[in-house]
C-alpha cells in the first residue's frame, strides 16, 4: 500500500473518530451532566477498550503468517489452537506490527490510527487538566490524570480479552463448511 493510500485511510477513519468523539463528549456532558474533563475520560476510556478488543482482532485475522507480538503472551496458547497462527518473529517493533499484509495495513490503518486515534485525545485530555489546575480544583485534576490512565490501561486490557475470547469462539475462517 503506498504512502498516499495510507494517509488517505487514516484521514478517513479520523474525521469519523473525531465526528465520534464530539458526538459522545456532547452525549456524556449534555445528556448525563458530565463534567467536560469526566465526559472526555469516559470517550477515552472507551476508546482504549476498543483499541485492545480491534488490535486483537486484526493481528487474528489478518496475520496468520507471522510476524505477531501475541504469539510471546500467555494469550498465545489459547490463540494457538486458531488455523493459521502465526509462525515468526514476535518481536517487531510496534510500527511494524501490520506490515505483512496489505489487509492489515488498511484495517489497522483506518480503524486503531483513523477511528480510534480520532475518537480518543490526549491532547484535550491534557488541556482539559491544565484548566482543572489553573482554577485550583488539584483533587480533580489529579482524579482526571491517574483515572484516564489506569482506567485507560484497564479497559485495552478488557478490551485485548474479549478479543481473544470473541476470536476464539468464531467459526473458523478458513475452513469454511461444506
């Protein structure tokens, strides 16, 4: 996949995570009284839980000739029982993780980079914690720094397992029934 069509994938999928992430800030802050810094939090959070679960569901899918960061986790034998788990190095740098197969490249490109990338913001979660310090509320801005960050971990986690679990319980792919 050359450069432009990349670009061109991760623009698409990032006008929609962020139309998304408008959308559910104004859903959290108007619809349920949220605070801006909780109702962004909550968009984040979200987002790292669908980052775990697409991750997991992309590098199953579409990386059965190697080349997986799985295949060194505990996960892996579980994954392993999957037609077509991969077979080689596990320890590619993060960057290359999608690079085998155009299919990967464009899935991951266009949901994890565009979608997700555009939905969840650090950026706005930082200012949003700069605002709380500035007018001196420290015990919340301290709630929105720790809670984004261990909720965020804790949902990709979640997110990672019901991957694993959705992609274990799938009919398999490549041995369609006759």
């Amino acid at each position: 996949m050359d450069l432009l069509s990349k670009i061109l994938v991760i623009g698409a999928g990032g006008g929609f995570g962020a139309a998304i992430r408008h959308m559910l800030a104004g859903i959290l802050e108007g619809g349920l009284n949220l605070p801006a810094f909780a109702a962004v939090m909550g968009v984040n959070v979200l987002g790292a839980f669908l980052i775990g679960f697409v991750f997991l569901l992309i590098e199953t899918r579409f990386r059965p000739e190697g080349n997986s960061r799985l295949k060194d986790l505990p996960v892996s034998r579980d994954l392993e029982t999957l037609d077509g788990w991969p077979e080689g190095d596990p320890t590619l740098p993060a960057v290359d993780v999608f690079q085998a197969k155009q299919s990967a490249e464009l899935y991951s490109g266009f949901f994890i980079t565009g979608i997700l990338g555009g939905m969840t913001t650090f950026s706005l979660f930082s200012l949003l914690t700069l605002n709380l310090v500035q007018s001196g509320e420290i015990a919340w801005a301290v709630f929105n720094a720790i809670g984004t960050v261990i909720l965020g971990f804790l949902a990709t986690q979640l997110g990672f397992r019901f991957g694993c679990r959705w992609a274990l319980n799938r009919p398999n792919q490549s041995n369609p029934p006759e």
